[in-house]
C-alpha cells in the first residue's frame, strides 16, 4: 500500500501522539498539530505544526503547509482536545464556550478544511476522537462530555454526507487512558475510576491508537458512521 | 470577459466536476435529472466556479437554481 498523508490534530503527546507514531510504523507520511509544546525528538520525520484549533486562520495554514509539503491529507485524526472541569453551578459560560470550541467546533473547522479534498479524490478517512463521557455523562464535565456527545452527531452526519464519495467518518470513544488529561486526577479518584472498568485498569494511549489506524485502514473501507469504545468496558458498548 | 468566453469557462467548470461530455451542458440541461448531479456534486460545483471566477456565492442564492442557464445567470451577474 502506497504510504497515506496523515494530520493528528493534538499530537504532540497522549493518545494523538501515539497515534502519529503508529501511522508512522505503517509507513504513511504524519503531521501533528500542537498548541503550546511540540513533541521530543531530533531527527524525527514527523512534521509538527503549531495550530489552536479554535483559530480558522491556523487551520488553514496547517493544511496549507501539509499540502505543500505532501499534497492532500487523506487521513484525518481530530484528536485535539481540552478540559475544563466543574460542576454546572460553578460552571461559567467561558468555560463551556472554550470547551466546545476545541473539542467540537475544533473538529469541525479541520473535518470542513479536510473534506474538500477527500471529495475530489474520492477516499479519505476522518477519524474524531470522543470519549466514553459522551454518552455516559460525567459529573463535572458537561462541557467535555457535551462537546465529546456532539462529536458523534458530526461524525455520523459526516458519514452520510460523504460515502458517496468513498471517504469514511468514524468516532472512537477511550475511556480512561494514561495520558498528561488524566494525570491531574487525584489518587482516590484514579482509584474509583479503576474501579468502575469491567477490565480493572486504564489503557495505554497505544491501545486507542491501535482503534484509530483500524479505523482508518483498507481493511476498514465497510465502516462508516461507527461509534468505536475503547474503554475497557465501561461503557459497554456505548 | 464577454458572455461567450464566460460560458466556455462555466462550461469548462461543470464538465470537469461533473464529468459528463461537453455537449450535455446546454443552457436547458437541468442538474439533476439531465447532468445526473447529486447535492455534493453541485456543492463541488458552486466551489469550483467560485474559484474559477473569483467570486462568493451565498447559500441563499443557489435557492431554486435548477438548469445550466440560472446558475450561469447567477455567476455572470456577480463575475
């Protein structure tokens, strides 16, 4: 198989970045969006754009400089994403705005800048990253858990829209997995959420890497609009 | 440009995107049933023709634009 041109949006670590490195082993050609910090590493042919999702501007210079470089993305892994925890009484308006606008309109300024070219080509992939919060719900998340919902309502939209035309729309949802989100839980909270996994632990950021690339394979042309759980159980099956 | 050299270039345009012979796109064809068009199609459509004549065209406007003619007529007017 001829190597893909790959964006992970939010890669420069966590699950985004274990994802990039995955893309990688395949042999496909990776670019990764970071906001603040790109990730470690000299030499490395992974190509790292500065790009805050909730700027049109920087999302149109990311795929510019992608297109250049490569040509047209071919596989999209909305994958950026932040969290501003709070119960809904202390929950003010700027901190639902800024959550929704990463998570979900993120997805969609780089799902409506990748499309384009995916439609003239007729194939491509687009993978969101949601989470099992989504349609779980999680106290003191209604932000997240909403912009990570919506995500499916775009995601399955996006198929519909566009399997005329080859080009695949899938949601995967993790559930708790080690990444730098999950590192600011408190030691007894970390515990409950153990707890709460059917499988007793939290997942390596690999082992949702290894659902995305799936998703975005040859062997994957006959999914479309698939909410994917990688979760443990938690979820079971939602 | 006059209206003959703009047709050509609109003409250009629809055969390209919509890969269908020359000849199919006359000012009577009707998208969908004559250039066998679906909505994306027409979609990569109005993006191509925006870019190939340098204008914007406001979902608004599309409203009601069935034949080659009205959306030729929507484009000239703007270009």
């Amino acid at each position: 198989m001829s190597e893909r041109v790959v964006l992970v949006t939010g890669g420069s670590r966590g699950i985004g970045l274990a994802t990039a490195r995955r893309f990688q082993e395949l042999g496909d050609r990776v670019a990764v969006t970071y906001r603040s910090k790109p990730p470690d590493g000299e030499d490395d042919p992974l190509l790292c754009l500065r790009c805050d999702v909730t700027s049109q501007s920087d999302v149109d210079e990311a795929f510019a400089t992608v297109e250049e470089r490569w040509g047209p993305v071919e596989v999209l892994v909305a994958n950026a994403g932040v969290t501003r925890d709070g119960l809904l009484l202390r929950m003010n308006e700027q901190a639902w705005s800024e959550v929704l606008d990463a998570n979900l309109t993120g997805a969609y300024r780089v799902a409506r800048r990748a499309a384009g070219s995916m439609v003239r080509s007729r194939r491509g992939r687009i993978v969101f990253v949601s989470s099992v919060v989504a349609l779980l719900g999680g106290a003191g998340q209604a932000n997240y858990a909403a912009a990570k919902a919506g995500l499916v309502g775009l995601g399955r939209s996006l198929a519909r829209e566009l399997a005329s035309r080859g080009v695949t729309v899938n949601v995967v949802a993790p559930g708790p997995v080690a990444t730098d989100m999950l590192a600011s839980v408190s030691g007894d909270r970390m515990e409950e959420i153990r707890a709460a996994v059917p499988l007793g632990r939290i997942a390596a950021p690999e082992e949702v890497a290894a659902a995305i690339t799936y998703l975005a394979s040859p062997e994957a042309a006959f999914v479309t609009g698939a909410v994917l759980p990688v979760d443990g159980g938690l979820g079971m099956g939602h | 440009m006059d209206n003959e050299a703009a047709f050509d270039k609109f003409k250009t345009c629809t055969v390209e995107v919509l890969q269908v012979e020359p000849e199919k796109v006359t000012l009577d064809a009707r998208f969908g049933d004559d250039l066998d068009a679906d909505s994306l199609d027409l979609v990569e459509l109005v993006m191509a023709l925006e870019e190939a004549f340098n204008i914007t065209v406001d979902e608004s406007e599309l409203e009601g634009v069935e034949t080659v003619e009205q959306a030729f007529k929507l484009v000239s007017s703007k270009a």
